[in-house]
C-alpha cells in the first residue's frame, strides 16, 4: 500500500506517479494482473529515498530548534539568577 498520490506532496517521484496512474488508466484490468508492477516498485523505491531524505532534513531541524532552546533556556536561567542575586544584595 502506498501513500495518497499527491503529485504536490510527493515532488521526487511526480513523474513516477504521473507513469504508474497512467499505466492504471490504460490497463484497468490487467493492473490487477501485474502489468504496473515495475511501476509500482519503482514508486516504493523512490517513496523510500523520498523519506529519507525528510527524515534526515526534519532532524537537522530538530537539532537546530534543541540548541536554539538550550541557548534560550541558559540565557533565561543566568537572567533570573542575576535577578535573584540583585533582589538580596
């Protein structure tokens, strides 16, 4: 089973898609007899590497927004320290 095919949401495989629903439309029986089969697992190869790539992308971004709130958080921790330390002096 494959994800809803979307040809915006899937920007690397659109001509793979366009090729497989295409292979559908001009064989509506033998679909069910293997003739888009090629089709169909190069869609998965590429939906696989499609991904991947997202998954390396969305961590790089997570590690970018941890240390950003690490930054904030040490920043916010020496502010009220400071103002603890004023407010008893």
């Amino acid at each position: 089973m494959h994800p809803p095919l979307t040809l915006h949401r899937h920007l690397m495989c659109a001509e793979i898609i366009e090729q497989f629903q295409k292979c559908h439309v001009d064989h509506p029986i033998g679909k069910f007899f293997g003739e888009c089969t090629d089709l169909k697992i190069k869609l998965d190869r590429c939906f696989r590497q499609e991904k991947s790539v997202k998954r390396k992308a969305n961590f790089e971004e997570s590690k970018k927004l941890k240390e950003r709130l690490r930054a904030y958080k040490k920043e916010t921790d020496e502010v009220s320290s400071e103002e603890s330390s004023f407010g008893h002096g």
